[in-house]
C-alpha cells in the first residue's frame, strides 16, 4: 500500500506545466506514487460564469501570473516560452493522454506536450505538434489518433473533468490524497506529498 | 543599505492573517527589513468588477480556501477561526493601522487586530474590540482614534490603495522589492525575502 497522489492537470495551464516537469521525481524521493488524471477546466470555468482564463479576465493576475512563472521556471532552470494563444485548446492532447494509458505513456506524452507548450510555445492544439509528442515517446501517432476518437476515450475525459469538479476542483494543478483532501497550485505539491504519507502509511 | 520588501496587507485577507504572524521572525531571520503597509482590497476588486471577495464569487475556491488556510494554520500552531463575516469591514482597522505610525505601534497593532479576526473569530469593525487592539500594543485608543479621523491618515489609506494597484496587485498579502518585483501570496514570502536579499546587496 505505497502512498498516491492524483495529479488533476490541464494541457493550457502554466502552472501544470510547471508540476508535470517534476513531479515524477518530487514523488519518487517521498516514495509516492502519482496517478496522472488529464482534465478540461473550460467546463469547470463556464460553470462559474467565466468565458476564457482568469489570466484574461484579469489583466494584473495574467502579468503577475507571467512574472511569476518566469521567476520559477528560471530558478528551475526550466525553458518558458509562452504559445501565441493563451488558453490553448487542450481538447485534442488531453483525449490523447487519456488514449496513451493502456500504452502505459500517459505521463511521458503529456510531459512531451507540456514541454512543446511552454517550453517551446507551440500551439499543442495541432496535429503536427501532437504527431511529434506521440513519436518522441514510442506510441504510433496514426493508432493513438483512432483510440483518441474512440466514444468511451471522449467518456473517459468527461468523467475525469466531473470527478475534478465532484471533488472541488476549480483550478490546476490540483493534487488529491486517498482521504480526500484537495491542495490547490504548483506550491502546494509538497504538502500534497507529505499529506499522502500520513493518509497512507506504508505497510512494510 | 539593508534590503528591505513592503508587505501589503487588507485586514480582511485570511492569507494576510498568516503572513501577517510570521514575516516579522521570518524577515529578521533573513535580515531583511519590512515596511507594513495597510491598503484595502475593495477598491481593486471592484475596479475589476467584483463586489465582493472572489472567495464568495466562487464557492469552491471559498471552500478550498478555508481548508487551506485550516491545514497551513494547524502546521505552524496558529490558533483559527473565522469571523461570522466574510469579508470584514477593514476600513476603520486599516486607518488606526497608520495613525499607529507615529507611535511605532503599526506592525504589533496590526498583529493584534489579525488576531482578533482570525484567531479569535471577532469583528474588527466593532470599536469594542480595536479599543482592546490599541490596548494591547500601548497606544491611547482615543487619541489613535482622533488621529485615524484626520484627513491626512484617510488619504494615507487611499495612497497606499492607489499604489498598491500601480504596482499591479490584485490580491493580499502581496510583497515587493526594491526593484519593483511583485510577489502574491503568503506562500510566496520567501522568494519574496530570498529576491529583496538579490537586489539589494548589504553594504557592511
């Protein structure tokens, strides 16, 4: 029974790139395992009344949102470059992801799709930049596609975005622990880590 | 030349209960000064559009809040609990604040009254209790409260409001540097710290 942590992410989020890039080795070094849960915060924000990104909305939190990530990226020695479309459509990369499971490369496409985003700028809602993220981690590009357009792939991305929403989610990252508790934001990954050990001590 | 950040807080700000019980130890450990500065948080919600806190817009991210605030409180053994209202009043709390400057007394006063809040769960707007605040730190309650009615300590208040939104802040606690950097969030106070030190080098 090794502690879990859900990772609920979202592919136009900065501050999820910034978790995807570490959290596998974050994790590692507390003994934790990370389940990696893609999910759409469109729908989540429309519930609250909101068209597009509180980046957007919001001038000053979207120029401090920048100023901040550059900060960290820097200091994580992490490339930023920030897409020409801020939301991007995440729908195609998230579908994938979900499609990636049974190749068990959920994780690696969708560092590979994060790194394409905001590491390099590109815009991950094109074919051509989602064809390289699949080749880079082993998974034939034209068969992941067709899995992606299968119904219970879409089902499984809708679930995946209620159960965000079911358990209070209203932003990514988010992490939740096996007893429930929600932590909210790069900054809170620790904690996440550290809440799990205690929820979940591990039998040796 | 010691370096030094502005702390930026609203009365009303659960965040800015926590920053505002540590950064006093937490700077003094990094020898770094701090200049307190009350502003109020109304204006700039409304002048993007919100007649009250985000945290009641957005019943979610109100609740996360709370959890969050519950779990970092009970971390650094803060007492907690919250004011019947949410958001409080902060006007009257936030002038005595500096009417408090003259007497030294801004920063324990503001301390006393952040316990009141939010440790105590009591209402900062009722003189009652201020008067028990300016108590506490050795001020004269009547005397700090004639000052408080000065026009001079109402355009202070409203000076610190204005540049608070000249520096681009959209939330509290906020934090900034001599050059200009912006930090938001209690759980940005050591970057905060860590940046100040970087910027200005101690001349000894």
């Amino acid at each position: 029974m090794k502690p879990t942590i859900v990772f609920w992410y979202e592919f136009a989020s900065t501050y999820s790139y910034l978790s995807a890039m570490r959290i596998a080795d974050t994790a590692a070094r507390e003994d934790v395992d990370v389940i990696w849960k893609p999910f759409l915060l469109g729908p989540i924000f429309k519930a609250q009344g909101w068209e597009t990104s509180p980046f957007n909305l919001y001038p000053a939190k979207g120029r401090y949102m920048i100023r901040d990530i550059e900060r960290i990226a820097a200091a994580r020695g992490l490339p930023l470059r920030m897409p020409a479309t801020f939301p991007g459509n995440s729908l195609k990369a998230a579908r994938l992801a979900i499609a990636a499971e049974p190749l068990g490369a959920t994780a690696p496409f969708s560092r590979e799709v994060f790194a394409a985003a905001f590491g390099r700028g590109l815009d991950v809602s094109e074919d051509a930049v989602l064809t390289e993220c699949l080749i880079a981690v082993g998974a034939d590009p034209d068969a992941t596609r067709a899995a992606a357009a299968e119904p219970q792939v879409k089902a499984a991305l809708r679930a995946n975005t209620d159960a965000a929403q079911a358990h209070g989610i209203f932003g990514a990252p988010s992490f939740t622990t096996s007893d429930g508790e929600l932590f909210w934001g790069d900054d809170r990954l620790g904690a996440a880590l550290a809440w799990a050990k205690k929820a979940a001590p591990r039998k040796s």
